[in-house]
C-alpha cells in the first residue's frame, strides 16, 4: 500500500471544505491509519479491498468468544491503549481538522513510528477496530 498515496489522500480528506461523510479509495489507497484517522475526523472510510479474505480482523476482547465467527479473527486489540492515548489522538484529529499540521507530515510521522511509539501504535489499533468494523459489515 503506497505510503505517498495514503499522505496524499489524508491531505486532501483534511483540507477537504465540503461536507465530507464518506471517502472511497481502491485497495491500495488504504492503511490501518487512514481508517483510525477518517473515523477520528468523522468520515467513513470505505475502501474496495481486493482480496478481502486474506485480510485480517480483530476482536476487541482477546479472551471473548463470538462463537461461529471466530474463526475469521486472527488477533486482538489493546483497548487499554487506545483509552490510554485517546485525548492526544483526539489532539491529532483537530490538528487536521484545523489545519494546523500539514496531513502529510502527520501521517508520515504516525506510519513510520517504532513499535515503542504508543500514539502510532494506539492509532493503529484504532484503525484495526475501525476496519473490522468495515468488513463485517461489508461481509453482512
């Protein structure tokens, strides 16, 4: 997934002036950040994803079954992460929305964070959350 694409794609959804719902992209105009971040901006990311069945989906409890749809989850979420960086990704969100940090910066920062960056990683999960979401109810 081209990392140049999805800064390009988050500088135009940012700066966007019309009232925007939802945003569509091909499967290579998608990362777990871009879904954390159109939901953090109110936006539903929708994008066509090719080979759907390879993709992975998370629960948001580890240990919790949801019985014949187990099977299709392959990891958990860190919730306790996302509550715990909750308020700077919302700190992250208005720097969009206000245009106080270019869209581009930002997503190159958060995409190449190291594994100890907890705002990225707390993002990611986010974004996880986010496109389970999508898929299931694509899937539905």
């Amino acid at each position: 997934m081209g990392d140049a694409r999805c800064k390009r794609r988050m500088s135009r959804i940012a700066h966007c002036t019309t009232p925007l719902r939802e945003h569509y992209t091909d499967t290579h105009g998608y990362t777990e950040h871009i879904f954390g971040l159109c939901y953090l901006l109110g936006y539903a990311f929708m994008p066509r994803i090719r080979d759907l069945k390879d993709q992975q989906l998370y629960k948001i409890e580890r240990g919790r079954s949801y019985g014949c749809l187990d099977p299709l989850f392959r990891g958990g979420i860190d919730s306790a992460l996302i509550q715990t960086q909750w308020d700077a990704l919302v700190r992250v969100a208005a720097s969009l929305r206000n245009r106080t940090a270019p869209a581009h910066v930002v997503v190159q920062r958060l995409a190449g964070g190291s594994p100890a960056d907890r705002l990225a990683t707390a993002l990611t999960a986010l974004g996880r959350v986010v496109k389970t979401i999508y898929i299931l109810r694509y899937l539905h």
